[in-house]
C-alpha cells in the first residue's frame, strides 16, 4: 500500500504553492506561481531519486529505471499541476503526486519491474491561459508541433515560448522522445457521478468531445443615450444573444451535451457607450462526435442570424476541437480488477472533463481511474475529495502499476 | 463673430493630448492625460487674463470681471474636458472653448458686460471612471456634498479625492462659491436629429431622464465539461438574458425609450469555468420621468425571475438617477432669436445625452444650444461636426451671450 501521510503532505503543500493575498490558488501554465509549483515537484523527484528530463515544451518527467530494464519501453504515469484562476488543490497535482507515490512505494518495496517506470507533468493542460488545453501532451503524442504550441498567444499576451523561457522550463530533450508501452492517469472525477452512486473508483473508458471557439463580434460604438434602438450596432447585445442561445441549445440537446462561455470582454467597455466589440470563448462538449459538430454547425448558423439582424460583424477562431476518445479495453479492465482486489464498488463510467490521458491515448494504451469529487465541483477552490478515496485510488494505481511495469 | 481659427485651432489641439500608442483619445476624469487636458485649458484661460479659480472638486472656473461688474452675478457659460474611452475630440471640449472664445471675442470688441462673464470646465462629466456622471455641475449645484463625491470609487478602485490630488486639481474653492445669473451650455448633439433635419442650430428644451445601475448576479464556479447543464449556477448566462431584456424591453416600448450595457466582467473569466460572478452596468434613459421609473421596475422583476430559475443571487447599486430636466423658457427663446438673427435654421429639441446644463439648472435659468454630430455618432472617434456648424453654434453662443451679460 501506499505511503498515505507523504501522498496528502505533498498534496497540501503543492496546493498551497500559487496562493494570492486574497488566498486564491492560481498557477496558469508557465506562469512565476506555475514555476514554483514545478520548483517543489521537481525537488521531490530528484529526493526520490529518479532522473529528471524536461522537454522543450515544459513537460517534466521523473524516470526510474535500472541497469536491467533500461531497454524496454517505460510505463508512464501522469498529469499535470498547471491550475485554472482560483482553483482547488485536487486538479491534476493527485495524479502527478500518486504516480511519484507509486514509484517511490514499489522501489520501497524492492521490486524490480520488467519495465521502468516514470511520471509525467504535462504542461498547461488547462487551457487557461493558452489555448489549446492537454497541450503539453497533445505534443508530447505528436498532434501538435512544438513550434507552433511555444508560438501559442496567451489571454495576456505572451507567447509561451517566452514564457517557459523565463521560468527555467524550456528543456532540450525533444517532445515525444519517451514513448511509453501504456499511459495511466488517475484523477478526481470533477463530476457529480460517483458520489451520487456512492461508489469510490471509476474505471474511465471514453472522454467526449471538446469544442472551443472565440468568437468576436464587431459593432459601432455610439452614445448610449442619444442612439436609437433603431440606429445601433450594438455587439454586447449580439453576444448576450448568441450566449443564451448556446446555452439553450445545451439544455434542449440529450443530457450529456453540455455548453459554457466562462470568458468575456466588450470594448471600450464604458458604461454610457454602446460595445464596439464583444469577445467571448463558448466549450462545447459532447460523447457523441455527431450531436458535437451539429452544435458547432446550429452555433454558427446562429451567430450568421445575429450578425444580419443585429448589423454586426462576427470572426471566429478555433481554440481546441478533440473528439470522443475510446481508452484501452485492457487497462480498464485491469483498473476493474484492481478495485475488485481491494474491495472497492467501481464503475466504468465516461469522462467530462478533458485529460492528457486523452492525448496519449494516440500513441500507447492508455486509461484513467477516477476517485469521487464531493458535490460534483472542480474549478473551484471547494473542490474536494475525502481522503479515504485519494488513498484508495492511489492504491488501485498501485496495483495496475505493478500489473503492468511486468507485462 | 468669433475668431474662427483660433476656437478651431484650441479644439484641435486639446484633441491631441491624451492620446495612447494606437492614437486612441482617453482623458478619462482625473486621470494623468486629463491633468495634461486641464494644464493646456488653464494655459488658455491665462492668456485670455481670465481669473482662474479651481475648487475641491476640481471645475475650473476662469472669469472675466471688471470693477464695474464684479458685485453683480456672473453669467456662466461651460461644459467639460474629461472624455470617454476611445472618445472623439467635440463633446465638452466644444462647449468649454466657444465659451472662452465668446469671451475673448466681447472683450477684444471693447464691451463692458453689465455682469462678470465666466466659463467652467466640470470635472467628471462622463462618469465613465467615477459615477455620477456630471459630478462636477452637479457638486457645484449642490446635488451631492463634495465629501461624497470625493470619495467615490473608480472603476480602477481608486478614489476621485485622492486622482484629483494626484494631479495636483484639487483646489480651494468651496463648490457653489460661484452663483451663475444664468447658465449656457453649447455642445454636439451627439445623436442624428440635427443632421437629419439639415438643421444647424438646436434650442434645447428637455433632457431625458438617466437611470444608471451596476448589477452583480453571483452563481457558483464548476467545471465545464462535468457539469451538467441541469445543475449550473451559471452567472454568465443570468447577465445574458438580463442583458438582452433590457435591450428587447427598450426596442419594445416608445421610440425615445434606450437601453444599454456598455460594461461587463465575468470572474473567474476562464474558458473552462462556469462563471461565479457577472458584474455588468445598466443605462436606461427616457423623456418621461414615468416611463423611465417603469423601465427600472420591470427589470428588478426580470432579475428577481432570473435569479429565481437560474439559482444565481443578485444585487444591485444605483450609480446616478436623474430625472427629465426642462431648461429655461427665456433662454430657449432667445437662442431661437440669435438663430433666425444669424439666419440660421434652428430647431426645439430634447437631450439624449446627460450635460452639465441639466444640473446648473437646479440653481439657475439654463439651456443649451446643439450643433449637429454627423451620422448621430458620438463616444467614437468618428464624432464629427462640420467647421461651418461649430463656426455657427459658436456665434449663435456669442450673441446668447450679449445679450444675457447685460440682462
Ligand atoms: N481536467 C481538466 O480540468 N482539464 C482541463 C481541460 C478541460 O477539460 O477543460
Ligand atoms: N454629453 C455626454 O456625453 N455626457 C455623458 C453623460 C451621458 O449622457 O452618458
């Protein structure tokens, strides 16, 4: 079993790394608090004594192998500690801290796997900042060129590039030079699902679709009392109707489809002028790839009707667009297996939420196991999982973790 | 007549100060580029041998008296030099220098008033970084105690009282020291009724009524992929139907009805994240003082609705609300006579924008003389008057302006 108290320690003290004066946990990709967060991470990996590598994108791995099983391709774990503006301690960090934790207990232990094994924190795979989100390992398998992701325009605008410059995390080993025999990931569900069923471990076997587009809208400026409602251009009201329109569409579509704008900014933005301009993100998200592209295809013909009736002018750029991802059939098995070993209810179940799992799945079996998040909340500091299923997950990666570094 | 050149010249050049590197013009009130708007109009004043006078809440009063007149009540002429976000170079600034033109035209035409004649430049008419709009008039009237108004709070979060210091505006005087006879504004109209009707001159009876809110909804943050639709406090969707209401509500009732939400901001304004808070700002303005109220209730109801099926809270600040004003019948007429005097088309007309007239007609007869803004625009950079309307507001302003300094 795993070492309980150094798992939640390293938890807690990564999640007070990034903390502002209002005590908000913010560490966007390569920004000064993500490079403190990394700081810690990486201090821990070198104590566990693993070779440490970082990649030209970010990507930190921590990497245990021996002279005997140098040869063979690694088993990875992994996810990342990147956070979104004002976040809980859960996201990502569990995942990266349990894998350290099952490395650190099995060497504990004197095994000797067939395989090495190593851990991975991926960077930005929130898409906070910089978008597309999973990008660390959306490169790292090879869907994206390290060119183009370090060219990557932040929301302040900074290119990553130069940022991971600036805090000591541009690495020289080239993306993808680890190519691992399966990928696991375990993480907290950040849905509703398991604590409704009551039940401590999911066995994660799709991931829907992800859609994010910005949208800008282009109207006239003018005076807010002396224009007529007749006269206006006005793009705040054109996006406040595409806004309630996705929504809406979300809500009329099957249950899983789910729509969100979390991102907006009018120009010149004074209170007596009416918008010149309106931009906003909107994520779509869907299991079925067909009902996620009929949304985006409603969406567009939507935003067309706008820009005619409200007079406005709309450009819209895609920020991220992945489809429905199949994890592999026989690690979610195993993650099955494992849970049913320890005693533990599971289900096999779908995620919400995109993964760097979901990335990697393009270039070796991968899977996910999921532990219950209280009250279904993530992206929010009152994110939470009871410790008692932190422990329980850790120990399920554990045991497919020595399943698998032997297969 | 006025000196064409040297009106037109001034008005030029108080346009280029204040400019960023994009050449957008922002002198917001009391802000560095309005202390370098202020030094330029003082710089004037002087030269013209105006008395200047500047009190605590920052107007700037420069006055032409002589011995003879000086027992006697002034004649007020003025406007203001603050601007709006990416502003054109007119609104106020037109007012504050025919004003000074006026001035130096009667006394370089050797006459000797019966009353001083002064003109002001009101600090924070805009109300863009401090609210109320029009502050500064409406200190002097004596509306809102100067201690109130210098602790109002910027959109920037800091304090008028203290900017004002800052930039070295904040002076001795006691606002209201100045006790107008009369009071006359000149300013673009800044909406299409003068253009359309091929009318130069506007006597302005009426000034619509302005109601001014800042509206908060506050939902919970979540993740946007695991959320279901059915379990969102989504305080971005809630702004957005609020937003189209007001607008839909306006377009519904009486033409002079108008509505507009020219500011907005989502927190946490990530793109993953269901937004927790909207903060947006509401303008709604009518000529009916009923109307207007009427305007106002049906949208506390629609945000009570709104926050009852969207599960968000509300709450909500009044940051101006002033009624319908009708200026001074006297005044009005005599700007038709100056008018048909100069042989100018002229025209009885309302105000949609707020001005300083509207609260130095709490303490004296006042009214106000409209130029035409081509196309009706205006809080745009493309605010534009024709050379021979300005030419002509200016003189009609001159001759108002005889004949009320001997009244
Ligand atoms: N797990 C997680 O929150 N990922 C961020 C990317 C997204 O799904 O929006
Ligand atoms: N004249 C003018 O633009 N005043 C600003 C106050 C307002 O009407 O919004």
């Amino acid at each position: 079993a795993i070492h309980e108290a150094r798992l939640l320690g390293r938890l807690h003290a990564l999640g007070q790394i990034g903390r502002d004066g209002e005590n908000r946990l913010t560490r966007l990709a390569a920004s000064d608090t993500d490079r403190a967060g990394r700081d810690a991470l990486v201090g821990w990996l070198r104590e566990a004594d693993l070779d440490v590598v970082v990649d030209r994108i970010g990507n930190i791995f921590g990497i245990w192998r021996t002279h005997a099983n140098a040869a063979e391709a690694p088993l990875l774990l992994g996810s990342h500690i990147d956070t979104v503006i004002d976040a809980g301690i859960y996201d990502g960090c569990y995942g990266v801290l349990a894998g350290l934790e099952v490395i650190e207990t099995l060497r504990a232990a004197g095994l000797t796997p067939v395989r090495p094994i190593a851990v991975a924190a991926f960077t930005n795979e929130e898409g906070v900042r910089y978008a597309p989100d999973m990008m660390g390992s959306l490169v790292h398998a090879g869907g994206l060129s390290v060119e183009e992701a370090l060219a990557s325009i932040g929301t302040d605008g900074t290119t990553l590039g130069a940022e991971l410059e600036r805090i000591g995390y541009a690495g020289v080993a080239e993306p993808g030079f680890l190519r691992p025999h399966a990928y696991v990931e375990l993480h907290i569900e950040q849905g509703p699902v398991l604590e409704r069923e009551g039940v401590p471990i999911g066995a994660v076997a799709t991931l829907q679709g992800i859609s994010w587009q910005r949208v800008v809208m282009e109207g006239t400026a003018n005076h807010a009392g002396t224009t007529p409602m007749s006269m206006r251009r006005d793009a705040g009201y054109a996006a406040a109707r595409v806004i309630a329109f996705v929504n809406e569409q979300a809500r009329k579509a099957h249950d899983p489809s789910v729509a969100t704008v979390g991102c907006i900014a009018f120009e010149p933005n004074a209170i007596n002028v009416i918008p010149a301009r309106a931009t906003f993100t909107v994520d779509l998200r869907d299991p079925d790839e067909a009902r996620l592209a009929a949304g985006e295809a409603a969406l567009a013909i939507f935003l067309d009707e706008v820009a005619a009736s409200e007079g406005v002018s709309v450009s819209v750029e895609r920020l991220a667009r992945f489809s429905p991802v199949a994890f592999d059939a026989g690690i979610v098995a195993l993650i099955e297996q494992a849970a049913a070993g320890r005693g533990l209810a599971y289900q096999r179940m779908t995620s919400g939420a995109g993964h760097d799992a979901q990335m990697m799945a393009r270039m070796a079996p991968a899977a996910m196991i999921f532990v219950p998040s209280l009250g279904g909340i993530s992206h929010n500091p009152r994110e939470h999982t009871p410790q008692a299923d932190l422990v329980a997950g850790a120990n399920v990666l554990l045991d497919v973790v020595a399943c698998l570094a032997d297969a």
